[in-house]
C-alpha cells in the first residue's frame, strides 16, 4: 500500500474535477443545459468506451439490466442533470459544498436501506452534517436562493447510486458501470433540448472548453481510481475534501465569489461531520478485526 501517493492521486483527482465543474459553469452561460448534457455525454462516452474496450471488457454487457444497475443509471441521470442546472444559477462555491453531503447520505441510505449497524455517534454526525446544509440553503431566509434544492437533488441522487452500487453484479466492472451512467446523459440532454431551448452553434472556444471537461472528467475519474486501489481507503477518503477548497478558490479566483460567514459554517460542519464519520467507520473496523 502506498498511501502517500494515493492521497496525492486523490487531490489531483477532486482539482480535476473542481476544474471540470468550473468550465461546465463558464460554458452553462452561453448553451443550454441539454446541449452541454449531451456533448459532454456523447464525448465521454467515447471515451470511456475506448478504455472498457481497451480492458478487454464488454460494451453491452447482459447485467446491465440488472434492477440496481438501472437505479444507479438514474441516479447517474438525476444527479448531473440538477447540479449542472444549479451550477447555472448559484455560485461553483455553494453547489460543491452541498455536494459534500454526500458520504454523509450514503451512510444514512446504507443504514435505511441495506440495513447496515449505525450507532448513535454516526448518527449524530449525520445530523451535523445536514444541519450544515440547512445553514447554506437557508429556507425561510431573504437570502434563501430556490436553486439550492436543485444541488440538495443532486446529492440525494448521487448518494443512492452510491448507495445501490454494492447491489451490483460483481462481474460488471466500474470502467463498465460508469460508462452506462454517461451514456443515460445522452438520452437526457436531447430531451432537454427537444422541450427547451434549441441548441446553439458552439464557437471553438466552447468547443475547447467542452473538450476540457471531457479529459478532466476522464483523467479525474481514473486518478479516483487508481488512489484507492494502490492505498488504504480510510487513508485517502478525507482528501476527497480537498474539492472544496479548490472549488472556493476557483469561484473566488474565476467568477469573484465571496462566500458569506454562514456558508464557511456550513462547509465546516459538512467536512467535520465527513471526517468524523469516516473516522467513526475506521474505529469500527479496527475493532472487528481486533475481535
């Protein structure tokens, strides 16, 4: 196990994706979310689909039907489709905050759902984490911006992929599995422009940008990747945080961002409650493994 390089791959994994998700919000100015939904899909499709390939892999595989593959799909629908939507309307800052939220879901949905043991302590932190998301979204306030629900969305949809993937027929592969989640952004975006706006024609700076978003996604993905088979996952898990500060200081840098002191407070109880979590996980193996 090499820890050390696996948190680096790691880091160099969530500036990549903050990088794509700044470019995705420059770009959301000028086309529509459909059209972005469907380029970026169509070219990462071809991408990931040359690497399944290049795995020896199969491109159709039968238990792509399986029912928690087709959940997943959804939630790789769901989750991309209001993010980038709210990426359009509230600051990069705020949208990957409530992103944070994640883990913290995927343990609740575990709990919910797969019937894992969470004690009270997680439990708690999980309270923590959500009333952190309260203090950027912010309901009943002047300043509450209805767009924010569109990221809580996305969270919730990203976390039950997350939460069914363990469901999956072992044989499907997550060079198989995340090429099938890109692929149903196809489908969606020409839906989208179908019943909105029509598509525009992309000048080549956009072109450029989209181009962008694909290989910073691809490279990202397969940093994420290659961290947790090299390392130990409690080691590495913690800097999948290292988003948020890249992304709060691109929406500083980029688009002159100001985070306010409760969306700080927010963020801080998110990341606090995360970490205390995957600390509380890494304990709990620790001592099954001692007994």
């Amino acid at each position: 196990m090499n820890n050390l390089r696996g948190a680096l791959l790691m880091i160099g994994s969530m500036a990549g994706f903050a990088l794509a998700d700044m470019l995705i919000k420059q770009v959301s100015t000028r086309l529509p979310v459909g059209q972005i939904l469907l380029m970026v899909g169509a070219g990462s499709s071809l991408l990931f689909g040359a690497l399944v390939l290049y795995n020896r892999q199969s491109l159709v595989p039968r238990e792509i039907l399986h029912p928690a593959v087709i959940i997943r799909n959804l939630g790789d629908v769901v989750g991309p489709l209001c993010f980038i939507t709210a990426l359009t309307m509230i600051p990069l800052s705020v949208a990957t905050t409530i992103l944070q939220s994640v883990p913290l879901l995927v343990t609740c949905g575990a709990a919910l759902i797969l019937g894992e043991s969470v004690g009270w302590r997680r439990w708690a932190a999980i309270g923590v984490g959500m009333a952190g998301v309260l203090c950027i979204v912010r309901p009943g306030y002047e300043s509450f911006q209805p767009a924010t629900l569109l990221a809580v969305i996305a969270a919730v949809a990203l976390a039950a992929r997350d939460v069914v993937t363990p469901l999956v027929p072992p044989r499907l592969s997550a060079l198989q599995l995340s090429l099938w989640g890109i692929l149903m952004m196809i489908p969606t975006g020409a839906a989208l422009l179908a019943t909105g706006t029509p598509p525009i024609p992309v000048a080549p700076e956009l072109g450029l940008s989209l181009v962008g978003i694909i290989l910073l996604g691809g490279a990202a993905y397969m940093m994420i990747t290659q961290a947790v088979r090299i390392a130990q996952l409690s080691a590495v898990a913690p800097f999948r945080y290292s988003r948020l500060i890249f992304a709060m200081a691109l929406g500083m840098l980029v688009f002159g961002e100001r985070p306010d002191a409760m969306t700080f407070l927010g963020a801080g109880m998110i990341v606090g409650a995360g970490l205390y979590t995957l600390a509380r996980e890494r304990a709990l193996f620790t001592e099954a493994r001692q007994g």
